[in-house]
C-alpha cells in the first residue's frame, strides 16, 4: 500500500526504512517503558550526555524517571552467554534538556545495540550499518571515524594526568593545535610525544593514506584495528563514506575504542552518533563488550521544518451554515482526484496548501 506523503513526515519514512534495514542484519526490536528507576540514572550520570533528569514518584513511592537514554536499559535488561551477541535495535522517545537550554524535549530516536562476546566483524558490521543508515536518509552523507584507544595511548605517552587528559581531548575535538600544545606544555611533556598528539590534527583525509601516518606513531596497534573494521567495508558503497577524523573524539569515560559520526548534507549537525563502550558493562553487571549508535531524528525534523511542505492540497472553504451534504460532497469530489482536502470556514494563518477552492452561497463555486 501507498501512503500518501501527507500522512508520513519524511522523518518517519526514513524510520519505517531503517527498522527495514536492521532486521535485514538479523537485529530484533527491543521496547521498553517510557520510564525506569531512577537510580538506574543517578548512579550511571557519567553515560548520560546531561546530568539532568525528570523524576517522579511511583504510587508505590519508588522514584522513577522519564527515560533520558536507551542503551542503559537495554543493557541492564540483558543476560550474558558465553559466546553470543545480543543484536537489538529500538525506536523509543527519550526526554532530554534543549540545546537551547528552553526547558526539556522529547526526542525521537532510533539505533542499535550490539553487546556481548564482541569481535571484529561485530565493529565492522554496525560500522557498516551506520553507513547504511547515512544512506537511507540522504545520498550524500559522510562517516567520520576514529578510535579513542589511540588517543588514551597518546595521552599516556605525554604524560597527561586526567584533567589534562580531558582538556586534550577537548582541544583535537575542537582541531586546536594552538590549544593542545598548552595542555602539553603544562604537563611538561617531552617534544617527541606532544608531535605526536600534535600529528593526530594533520591526518589526511583519504582513510588508508590517514591510516598508514596512524601507523608510523605509537599507536599502531588502535590503527592496524581500524584498518582491519574499515578493509571488511572496502568493496561495498560505503567506504568511500568513511574519513578518520581526531575530531570525533568524545568522552574518556564513556567510549574506548571505536567511535564514529555521520552528517549528511545541508544538516549542520550529527544525524549519527557511536562507538564502542566496554566500560558500562562492568558497572551492571555484565561481561563482555558492547558498540552501538544513535540516529537523531530531530535533527532531521528540525531541518524539514519551514521547507515548504503542504498540510494539505487544498484548502476548501464554506460558508456558515452551508450544509454538510454539499460540503461532503464537495470534498469528495477533490479526493477523487487524489488531492488531500482540508475544510474550513476560515483560512487558518498557518496552514500550508497549495490552492484554496470556496463553496459560495450562490452555488458558483470559486477558486483561488
């Protein structure tokens, strides 16, 4: 069956075609309620991207809280088996605070889940659904890749303490040389080791000309891994996709090894977000390791608003105390021809059609 595009925004029918593609890597739906516990939250704040939460209590008095992030969820709902992967994707709204610090929104978000005994093909397949993910929602898209273990390793080798650790890593996200030899200045790293953090700001941007200068510094071992994840995708559409870029770098904290980002064009921000983050799994008690990524669909929603697209056709306005039969029929008659009617007495300020028709009093209809 046909939806006529008045019935989906695009931002849904991009979500019917990824839930599509998914299930076509063998990922199953996962659902979970629109709130957990709070202390789920409160003791998990180093994962969450805000500190701030909306809370309530249950008629039992339990302190819950409107879902903020999925993947804690899913992963404290999980069992280990040695030797297998749980694959899930879900669609869920999460409640988060604006960027534009006005109050909290719900956002809709969708992605997928990879946890367990993790190997390479696992990387290399979210990597690989990711891109695919890029290419659902848009033809032009690009993939941006790095690998926090190099970056760590780097760190260490300069002699960064944690604080400054932070700040290094605040300074490649933002691509500042200037910065990151003040941090390594600070720190009284050696010469040699501060070019080499400095060296991860030049990489070129074709991906295996980035990844040969990856393995001519002390961090061959992170760079022959992203070379071994990225080779599994050389002979498919999406390779051409993926750049290494030190500015992806995130959270110390949260992610460990593989980390990625998507933008597709004319969105200034990331429709893509994720990576690898072992760490969360000891802290609820589970083994193993765990990948995953987000898709921002709000992101998508707030660049389709103000383009243009139609509530409606037309827009057929009657007369007070026109009689619904003739309405009815009216309005029928324009479905016929595949158009989406909307009647009103008024023209609402806001509504988008492309024609207005008027039923007048007369009989003679009009249109504009």
């Amino acid at each position: 069956m046909n939806i006529p595009d008045q019935i989906l925004k695009p931002e849904e029918r991009i979500l019917f075609s990824l839930r599509a593609l998914y299930g076509r890597y063998g990922y199953t739906p996962y659902r979970m309620r629109k709130f957990e516990t709070y202390d789920l939250y409160a003791g998990n704040k180093d994962f969450l991207s805000s500190e701030q939460i909306i809370a309530f209590s249950d008629t039992d008095g339990t302190l819950l809280a409107l879902k903020p992030d999925v993947t804690l969820s899913i992963v404290r709902s999980g069992r280990d088996a040695p030797g297998e992967v749980q694959k899930v994707y879900y669609q869920e709204n999460v409640y988060r605070p604006s960027r534009q610090g006005q109050g909290y929104r719900e956002i809709l978000q969708t992605g997928v889940e990879c946890i367990g005994a993790l190997d390479e093909y696992c990387l290399s397949e979210v990597l690989e659904m990711a891109a695919e993910s890029l290419r659902t929602i848009a033809p032009r898209a690009v993939l941006h890749i790095s690998h926090m273990g190099l970056v760590r390793r780097l760190t260490r080798l300069a002699g960064l303490g944690e604080a400054d650790e932070r700040r290094a890593v605040a300074a490649l996200s933002a691509r500042s040389a200037h910065e990151l030899a003040a941090v390594c200045r600070d720190a009284g790293s050696t010469p040699e080791a501060a070019d080499c953090l400095r060296r991860l700001i030049d990489l070129p941007e074709d991906l295996p000309r980035a990844l040969d200068a990856l393995e001519a510094l002390p961090c061959a071992e992170e760079a022959a891994v992203l070379r071994r994840v990225t080779d599994a995708l050389r002979d498919t559409p999406d390779y051409g996709m993926l750049t290494l870029d030190v500015s992806t770098v995130n959270d110390l904290g949260y992610y460990n090894g593989l980390v990625f980002r998507g933008y597709v064009a004319d969105v200034p921000e990331r429709v893509i977000a994720g990576g690898q983050y072992d760490p969360l799994l000891p802290k609820l008690g589970r083994r193993g390791g765990a990948v995953g990524f987000a898709v921002y669909l709000d992101a998508l929603e707030r660049q389709q608003q103000g383009t243009g697209r139609l509530d409606a056709d037309v827009l057929l306005v009657y007369p007070e105390g026109t009689p619904a039969a003739r309405v009815a029929q009216a309005a029928r008659r324009l479905r016929a021809d595949g158009l989406a009617v909307c009647a009103q007495k008024t023209v609402p300020d806001k509504l988008r059609v492309e024609r207005i028709e008027r039923l007048e009093e007369s009989g003679v209809d009009a249109r504009d």
